[in-house]
C-alpha cells in the first residue's frame, strides 16, 4: 500500500528525459501516494517551460532560480529579471541555487554573485530558498549568515552532522532522498537516524539520484515512497509518521496550503 500525502521536496518534472510520458509520470506519483511536488529550476531559459508544466496538473508548485552546475547559461541580467518573475508568478520557494566546488572548472567566484544575489531576493520576497551545495557546505552556510534573514532547505544533504546543526540553528532543513538507500551512506544514514524530524524534508530529485532498487535507471516521483519506507527503517518508526511530519514540513516551508488557495481563486 502507498504512504498517502507525500510530498516530493524537489523533483525536475520539467526535464526533458520526461517529454514522453509526464503525464504518466504524475499519475504514477499519485497512485504511489505522492500528493505534490516542488519543481525547482535550473536556468533562465526554462521558466516558461517549467510555469507550462506545473500549471498543466494540480499539485505542482514550481520554483525559479539558477542552478550553479549551469553557470554557462546564466547571465548578470538573469538576477533582475529573477525578481520580475518573483514578483508577478509568486512561487513557492528561489531555486535552485547554491554553490557546486565538486565540478572542476566551474567559477566559484562567478558562483557566489549568482548565489548571494538569489539569496538576497529570497529574502526581499519574503520567500524560502532551495539550495544545492555539493562538497560546499561551509560556503553555503557562510553565505546564509551573510545574507541573513533566511529560510530554506539545502537539498540532497551529504554534509557532516556538524555542518547539518549550523543549517538547523538558521532555519534551514535537510533534503533527503535516494542516497539514503544505498548501505554505503553510512554517515548520510546515521544522521537521517536521529536528527530533529522538524528539520528533514523528503526528495527524488528525479529524473536524477535514483534509489539503490532502481540504480542506473530514470528515477520518478513515485520512488519517494521508497524513500520514505528507508527513512522510516532507518529511524524505527511507521513510515505514516515520517510521511506526516516531512509533508506538514514542506507545507509549512513552502507555504504550499496558501499557495494552493492562491491558485485556485486565480483559476
């Protein structure tokens, strides 16, 4: 049976690799119990894309940002018109964004004005920030409390316990999905295992990180009930109640009960 009211914290449901069947992708989410997911982008050049997609079903909240791995795409005027979309489109969350010192080659310098100017308008419209920050934690961090005034998840957590308590003290919580499935994530586990479930938010991250059931394959939405099960394992309780705590989580960051409201008067 699946876990009812899921919620997928980051899912790419705007990739290309699910131009073929995204509406069965949706639908097997739905069945496996997933009962929403946060889109968040990569580049510029795919907003309208992603608005298109996630206005096309319910349960779809997009998010608008740029990614650091796509650095080339990005130009100084993508900041400015970021605060125009922020401001008429009104999404749930900026991102991604964030800092990736794992790719050789990529302009950490370049990377952080991108970042820093996200992370200031998340804060000017008031709204939370969706963060990748990949063998770059503490930069991560040190931008947060630089900017200030923030909230927001750091996404596909792979961070030390020390590192994850800095982002708890700020507000921040912790992106979990398919890693956490694989044996070998030993300390990934042991964190997931006892840290505060206030702080933790499930993920897919799909069409990427697929779970250890499906490596090498395209992962899709519908694994995070998989996800959610390990979790539960992992942390010895029914995996219920790590489905309610991580959705009441993303609702209560993403704001995605008013955001709902919002769009169903708009429709």
């Amino acid at each position: 049976m699946p876990t009812h009211g899921l919620i997928d914290s980051h899912c790419h449901l705007d990739a290309p690799e699910f131009d073929p069947d995204r509406a069965e992708v949706i639908a097997r989410a739905r069945a496996a119990g997933v009962a929403a997911q946060v889109v968040p982008a990569i580049d510029a050049a795919g907003w309208p894309k992603l608005r298109e997609v996630c206005a096309a079903a319910p349960g779809l909240h997009p998010a608008y940002g740029l990614h650091p791995i796509f650095l080339d795409s990005h130009r100084p005027e993508h900041l400015p018109l970021l605060g125009e979309w922020l401001q008429r489109e009104r999404p749930c969350a900026v991102g991604e964004c964030g800092l990736d010192y794992y790719i050789d080659g990529l302009d950490r310098e370049a990377q952080s004005r991108y970042f820093d100017g996200q992370l200031e308008l998340a804060r000017e419209f008031d709204l939370p920030v969706i963060v990748h920050a990949r063998h770059a934690v503490d930069a991560t961090v040190a931008a947060i409390r630089r900017v200030g005034g923030l909230r927001g998840v750091v996404h596909s957590y792979s961070g030390s316990e020390e590192q994850a308590q800095q982002l708890w003290k700020l507000g921040f919580l912790l992106g979990l999905g398919g890693p956490v499935t694989y044996e070998r994530a030993q300390r990934l586990r042991r964190i997931v295992a006892t840290m505060p479930l206030e702080f933790l938010l499930l993920e897919t991250d799909a069409p990427d990180q697929p779970d250890a059931q499906i490596r090498g394959q395209r992962n899709e939405p519908a694994r995070l009930a998989g996800i959610c099960a390990t979790i539960a394992q992992l942390r010895g309780m029914a995996a219920e109640d790590v489905a309610r705590a991580t959705s009441d989580n993303a609702r209560r960051l993403f704001g995605l009960d008013s955001q709902a409201l919002a769009e169903k008067h708009r429709d």
